[in-house]
C-alpha cells in the first residue's frame, strides 16, 4: 500500500487470490484481500497479472487489476475496485476488456503482458502482449505487442489521453510480449523487459511513440516479419541460446533506489524465468553484473518494489518472495574499473605494456592494416576452461574468457580494448582511452569520436 513503510504489502497468486500480508512479514497473519478465483482463467500464461493503487490512494480510495478471464473467449481485463484501508469491497467496475486467442500450446492464452503501472503524468499504463498473432503486432490500428496508456480520471471507465500519438490507448507498440514494465521513481522513465522468440531478451526504455521493431526485428537482427522500418533498439539485450533458438525468458524488473544495495543505485534489477538468473544492468556503463552466483532456481514470475525502493523476487516455481539484499554477496563485479591499472590484467603500463600472471599474449597469421597502429593481443581465460568451436565454424570464448586488443601508433599508446564473455553467455566490449603515459580511463557507453 503506498505510503508509510509499515503498510501492509500485497501479494498476487495466479489462481486468483490476493493476499494482504503485514510488513513484518508474519505468514500466519496474512489475509485475502482479494479473491478472484471464481472467474480467472489461469490456464497458460493466465491468471492474476498485475495490481495498482491510485496514485492518490486513499483521497481517491480505488485499486486496478489486471487479469484473464474466459467469457465466450478469453479476454485480458482492467478491472477497479473500492479499497477503503486496504480493505477491499465487491463493487467490481470493468474498465477495459481486450480479447485474447487460446494458447496453441493448450487451454488459456499466451503473451497477455498485463502489468499495470501508474506513470508520473497519472496515466495508469499497461504492457500487451502480441498474443501469439505475430504478425498482428507492428502496427498501430490494435493493441497487440503495445504498452498502452489511459485516463482513468475522466469518464465512466476511461479516456484516451489527448497526447497519445494514434489517437488510441497506445503509448508505444513494436514489443512481443513486454510481460514486466516499471517507472524509474526517480526520473520517471519507463522500462520493459520485452521477451524474445528465436535470438534475443531485450531492455527498452520506452517512450512515447516509438516502435520497438518486432515482428520485423528482433533486437538488432531480422524477425519473422522481415527486417523492414523502424526500429528502436535496446538498451541492453542478451542471447537465449549459442544457436539462436528459444530457451530463456527475461522477467523485467526496477532501477534500483533503495538503500540498502548502494552499489545497485540506478541499475536496472531484471532476472530470467527459465534459467533462474539475476542480473543489475547498468545503463550508465552498459555493463551487466550478475547478482546470484548460487541458490538460481527457475520461475522468475516477476519482481517487486516497495515504498523505499527495495527490491523482491518472486520466484512462482518455489513460492519464496525474497527481499535482494546483496551484503551476502561481497564478491560480485560493480562494474568495470574506471582505469586501465585497475584491471589487474597488466604487469606494467607505460612505453611497454607488459600482461600480468595468467594473461598470455598471442598474435595472429594474418594481421591487417590499421592506420600504421601496431598491435598487442593478449588472452586469459578461466582455469580448466577452452575456447569452443560452434556449428558455424566460429571460435567461442569461455565463459569468464578475457581478449585483449592493445594499439600503439608513432610511439604513444592510443586504446586498449577488452572482449569480455559474461556468465551469462552473453559478450561485452569495452575500450580504455590513453590519457596519461601509463594509464588509460574507461571510454562511456555511447562511446567517443
């Protein structure tokens, strides 16, 4: 419930229930808030999606929920109810109702989205899924694969803002299924994980009236609708699989604005369903930390936020809600140094640059030419680990595996560039920048002409 930090929290079950649970987490003393099983579909991806309260909760006394239902078809709903004190009465207002296809995969539907979030401007906003009609998305004339976005101040269920770029409910469109989106509490942007189907997770920051490239892209590379008009990238995007086939399923989280994680300030929380892993990605240097080296179980359904900004995970496979705290983990990467030196992948920088223990130097049969820059290559990858070779015929780095590129032109040293390969699978590239005659600083995300 918004406001003091001892308000009461509130937990959401895919059969149906809410549950009212005090904020000293005392099990026994949860109530239900909310139950909702007689009419919620919960068959594949259905169920209870998501819940809001007024952003001015309680002078405007009103909770929002999203959730399936399945009335001569399925259909995602908006639905308000009466909350006085957190207590909740049966007055239920349908607002909005979008019809959904049966799951191909069996009884329910599928990439329903359905997270309702409250913006700064006081819209409420809520992310659809492209559900399963690919082809469908892309376009502005439905709401298949937006995150739309309504006036819920105005009118007998709601208005469309008069700011809305298509004369519809749609803020943005272009996603597959954005099943998680969140507002930075303190800038106020808004974030989606976007999930992926043959290659890539994607991170947006979304804005107004963007298209976001699916089903023509996917990330950066072709999707099944062909690669064809506009496409605004990630921020941030990760491979499900060495051969590009399906297999993980981001879960989309929060920036970080709590306190007791400070080296997570501004990085965006986010987890994958399938496999179980945690990340904090961070937008300022691109760089993504993984959280939870041990204990990953799958089932991220999703994470929450509370009135001081810290973060739960909410894992539907085990039923634990976890509050992130990362005092545990003192041995996770903030990041990457800000200097050269501080890598300690060198013995000595300088007019020679010298690796350190364990990081090995190599050169290549064929070079090519690069300005007249001369060339040093270094490599160091994790004990008892080997490159690979894939079905392509392309070497893979190791998990852990450092490449190292340094450039050196009319005597002075230019950049030293580094190929990192994540535990993730995932690759990171960064460029260190000569500033001194023994030390170079680290190059910012957008980079430098």
């Amino acid at each position: 419930m918004p406001g003091a930090a001892n308000n009461p929290y509130y937990v959401m079950e895919k059969g149906g229930r809410i549950l009212r649970v005090p904020a000293n987490f005392s099990a026994n003393s949860a109530s239900v808030f909310l139950d909702l099983s007689d009419v919620v579909e919960t068959g594949g991806e259905g169920g209870v999606f998501s819940m809001a309260f007024h952003p001015d909760y309680p002078e405007q006394p009103y909770v929002y929920v999203s959730y399936l239902v399945e009335e001569e078809g399925y259909i995602t709903r908006i639905s308000r109810f009466t909350s006085v004190d957190g207590l909740v009465t049966t007055d239920e207002k349908t607002l909005f109702n979008l019809p959904q296809s049966p799951s191909p995969f069996g009884r329910g539907s599928i990439h329903n989205g359905g997270t309702l979030a409250f913006g700064p401007d006081g819209y409420l906003y809520m992310s659809v899924g492209d559900d399963k009609r690919t082809m469908a998305a892309g376009k502005t004339d439905n709401l298949y694969g937006t995150i739309i976005r309504l006036d819920i101040n105005s009118g007998e269920t709601y208005t469309i803002p008069t700011d809305n770029p298509y004369d519809n409910e749609i803020f943005a469109y272009g996603f597959r299924n954005p099943w998680r989106i969140s507002f930075d509490r303190l800038t106020g942007d808004l974030w989606a994980g976007d999930v992926g189907e043959e290659c890539f997770e994607e991170i947006n920051r979304v804005e107004i009236g963007r298209n976001y490239g699916w089903p023509n892209w996917e990330a950066d590379v072709c999707g099944p609708g062909g690669c064809s008009g506009e496409n605004t990238l990630p921020v941030y995007q990760y491979h499900t699989r060495p051969q590009c086939s399906s297999g993980n399923s981001i879960t989309g989280g929060y920036i970080y604005r709590g306190s007791l994680n400070p080296t997570l300030t501004g990085k965006y929380i986010y987890g994958d369903y399938q496999t179980g892993l945690v990340w904090a990605f961070d937008p300022a240097k691109g760089f993504n930390e993984d959280l939870f080296v041990d204990s990953r179980s799958a089932g991220i359904a999703s994470f929450g936020e509370d009135n001081q900004g810290e973060i739960f995970h909410i894992d539907i496979v085990t039923g634990v809600i976890s509050r992130i705290e990362t005092r545990s983990n003192t041995g996770g990467v903030a990041g990457p140094p800000e200097k050269l030196s501080d890598t300690g992948c060198f013995a000595a920088l300088g007019n020679t640059v010298s690796p350190a223990a364990g990081v090995l130097a190599y050169d290549v049969a064929q070079p090519f030419w690069s300005d007249d820059a001369e060339k040093q290559r270094f490599l160091a990858i994790p004990s008892g680990s080997a490159f690979s070779v894939n079905d392509q015929g392309d070497w893979e780095l190791p998990v852990g595996g450092v490449l190292i590129k340094h450039f050196r032109r009319a005597g002075e040293n230019i950049e030293t560039r580094f190929v990192v390969r994540y535990t993730n699978g995932s690759y990171g590239t960064y460029t260190y920048e000569w500033t001194e005659v023994d030390d170079a600083v680290l190059v910012g995300v957008d980079g430098k002409i």
